[in-house]
C-alpha cells in the first residue's frame, strides 16, 4: 500500500479490497508489477486502448476513471479518450487502434467473438508475441473490471478527461 500511495499520491481502492485477502492481493500485486515491467511487445497507446475497451466493455467506472488517467499519461489525446464508446464512427482513431479497439470487445464479449481476419491484421502488424501480449492484456483487464464490478468500486477522480459514461 505505502508503494501504491508514493507512486500514485493515494491507493487505488481495488487495493484496498484486494487487502481483505492477503493472498488474492501479493499475487495480484505481483502480477501487475509482473505485467508492468515486462509486458512492453505492444504501443502503449494500443495496450492503454485494449485496457480501455475492456473496461468499457464489461462497464467498469473505476477502471475507465483510472485507464483514462494511464492513458492520457501515456500519450492517448482527449478525444480518444472522450470518443472511446462511439470509436466506430469518431475520427480520432487510426486503422490500427480501431483493430485493437474490435479486438478488445470481441474478447470481452460473452462468448467472445473475434473474427480471423481481425486477429491475421494484428499479428502481421504486432507479431505472435505482441498478439499473446494484447489478448493477455485484454483478458487481465476483464479480471479487474469484473471484480471491482463486483466488488461495487467506484471512480476515485483519478482522470480529468475520462472515458465515462460507460455504455459499450
């Protein structure tokens, strides 16, 4: 938690949730440090997008207030965070973020629905690995906006220009 509050300025809540259980928050905690530190085969504005979609996807307030605040820090434009539930007819995505946007939905849709062609564009463009990489990412993004769905965890502020409201 004292890592959490020096890097953030506070702690995140789903920590704090996570704490109830010391196992479900050391083995949480050491896969986000895990995925931090190694996971870097794609853009990070792709992998800021997938993780947005997702949330958005599974309607996660928190996750779309804390992503929005990751993405804009990692260079996504207002716009892009602002048109991220229209991305299909808003201009400020490329061919690329639009294909990792689908990606991201089809994933977090129930039963997932990704079509062969989508996936063929994205390992020409990123590589097997960059591929293993956004499907895992997009499937740990689903693990935390569904539990802190759950969980009822709700936006702390963290972002200026969010991606809310939700509606996928």
């Amino acid at each position: 938690m004292t890592y959490a509050r020096l890097r953030y300025g506070k702690v995140p809540e789903p920590l704090s949730r996570w704490a109830e259980h010391g196992g479900v928050f050391w083995a949480w905690s050491l896969e986000e440090t895990l995925v931090e530190a190694t996971w870097r085969s794609m853009p990070r504005r792709l992998r800021d997008l997938a993780v947005l979609k997702a949330a958005s996807s599974v309607d996660c307030p928190w996750c779309l207030d804390f992503g929005s605040h990751v993405g804009a820090a990692g260079g996504l434009r207002e716009e892009q965070l602002q048109d991220l539930h229209r991305w299909r007819e808003s201009t400020a995505y490329d061919e690329d973020e639009r294909d990792v946007l689908a990606f991201a939905e089809g994933i977090s849709a129930t039963p997932v629905m990704v079509d062969d062609a989508l996936v063929t564009r994205l390992r020409s463009r990123h590589g097997e690995k960059g591929l293993v990489e956004l499907t895992a990412l997009v499937a740990l993004e689903n693990q935390r906006s569904r539990f802190n769905a759950a969980m009822g965890v709700l936006p702390q502020g963290w972002s200026r220009v969010c991606a809310l409201p939700t509606s996928a």
